[in-house]
C-alpha cells in the first residue's frame, strides 16, 4: 500500500483546513487523543501516500477518514463468546452481518445525536468495538494472509437503540443502529506494524466514570483475520446449486463480495 504513518489522524488545524496527518506523540504517551501536532500526509491514503516534513498543530481530531473515503460500514453482531453466554444466546455459526450508513460515522469527539424516534422509547446503548479498516481490494482472501489487507485498526462505537433495533425493526437491525452519528470512531487509526496482533487487545468502555464494559479482542468469536476471510469469499460451500450446474456449460462465480479500501469492519461486541 505504501504506507508509512504510524498513527493516521484527521484534523482540524489551527490555519483552519483539515488535513491527514500522522500523529506526533510526546515520550511515553500513547493516547493519540493527546497529540497536538501531526506531520501532514498527502495523496491518496491508500495508494502511496506521502508522509512530509510538514507539521500543523491540531485544533480538533475529526473522524480518522472523511466521508468520501469510506466505501462501506460493516458491523457484526454477538462476537464475544461471553456476550452470547450473558445474553442467554447460542454461539453464531456463521458471522452475524449488518451494515449502518456511512452517514453515522462520526468523530471521536462529536456530540451524538438522539433523533425523536430514539426518545420515543429507553432502549439507547453503548457498544465499544475495534474497528478493521481495509487498505486494498481483497476478494477470495485466506484466513493465514488476512490481516495483509488491513490498513489499520481504531476504537468505534456501535450506538444502538435496543427497542428499535429488537421490536420496531421488523426483524433486522438497520433501524435501531443506523441514525446518523451513531458510529464515532476514532481519534487515530493505528498501523498493523504497531498492533501486529489484534486479536491480544483490551476493550474498556467507561460511562461518567464508571466502568461499564471491560472484555478482550482474544474473546472475538470470529477473531478478524477469519472475519475478513468470510466476508471476501465467494460461491460457499454450502451453496444451493448443484456442482453440475456450473458443469453444463454455465459460468462458475469466481467472487462474491470484494472488500475495497475504506470498507470499515466494526468487528463486534
């Protein structure tokens, strides 16, 4: 991919243009919110990026990627073996899919907005994930060579509204997850050569102080390298059409989902 920064921010500067940039963090700090300066990044951030000398100071960390550099927003459900078992629910068999628009993206220090239909009812949640972001187009991709295609990895929160999401959704899940605002991720995205291993990560939430979420990466159900591999894959194995379909002269599918850079996987609670 050509790519160089360590932690990728966007930003707000104090000359009032926002920028990619790659972090700058003061010795023995590694909360990326704390950064003050950033070297600039140009160019396309997945293909060949540049790193330069250039620093601004940093006024307001935005969302790590702008709206226009995000293809898809990919979400999976009940991923933690002990969410399931505390929920009273079977372990998926197969990664549990839905997807949120690129509209709730939002940044690690935005306000989250409640629109009227979500004070209609309690129901509003938290849910902190880790969030995979693909860095190049990846299609029939194995488990063992995965993570090759991750750009980085960030903090997200997939906001829920338990009744819509469970009893007005009519069955799926877009309702009650998918307002805008209701995906702040961020304040970085941290390189796969910083977190070699992203299945060896702790997830804490805290709510006015209070922990309210502590759990670890190595509990995922579908850790993110196996993730990826399903997600990218093509005609299943379990697939309804006989082999001697394809054998009487009709063309086999060779992909069924291509994963491209900027598709954003909330990997799960």
């Amino acid at each position: 991919m050509g790519y160089t920064a360590q932690r990728l921010v966007r930003f707000l500067a104090r000359d009032g243009r926002t920028y990619y940039g790659d972090a700058i963090l003061p010795s023995g700090v590694s909360d990326i919110a704390k950064a003050t300066h950033a070297k600039v990044i140009k160019g396309d951030i997945f293909s060949n990026p540049t790193v330069t000398d250039q620093i601004a100071d940093i006024r307001l960390l935005l969302a790590p990627l702008a709206r226009e550099d995000i293809r898809t927003v990919r979400c999976l459900g009940l991923n933690y073996e002990q969410h399931a078992k505390e929920s009273g629910m079977p372990l998926p068999k197969f990664p549990v899919l839905f997807y949120k628009p690129v509209t709730s993206i939002g940044g690690p220090f935005d306000t989250i907005p409640v629109p009227a239909p979500a004070l209609e009812a309690d129901g509003l949640d938290y849910e902190c994930e880790l969030v995979a972001v693909i860095g190049k187009e990846a299609s029939e991709v194995s488990e063992s060579n995965a993570l090759d295609y991750v750009l980085g990895y960030a903090v997200g929160n997939d906001i829920s509204h338990r009744e819509w999401q469970l009893k007005r959704g009519g069955g799926q899940w877009a309702l009650g997850k998918g307002f805008d605002g209701w995906a702040p991720m961020g304040p970085g995205i941290v390189s796969t050569s910083l977190i070699r291993d992203p299945q060896a990560l702790n997830i804490l939430t805290k709510v006015n102080g209070k922990i309210v979420q502590n759990s670890s990466t190595k509990d995922m159900i579908f850790g993110v390298a196996k993730t990826i591999a399903f997600l990218s894959k093509g005609r299943c194995p379990w697939s309804p059409l006989p082999r001697n379909f394809f054998l009487k002269g009709n063309a086999e599918p060779q992909t069924g989902t291509t994963l491209l850079p900027g598709d954003l996987i909330f990997t799960g609670t």
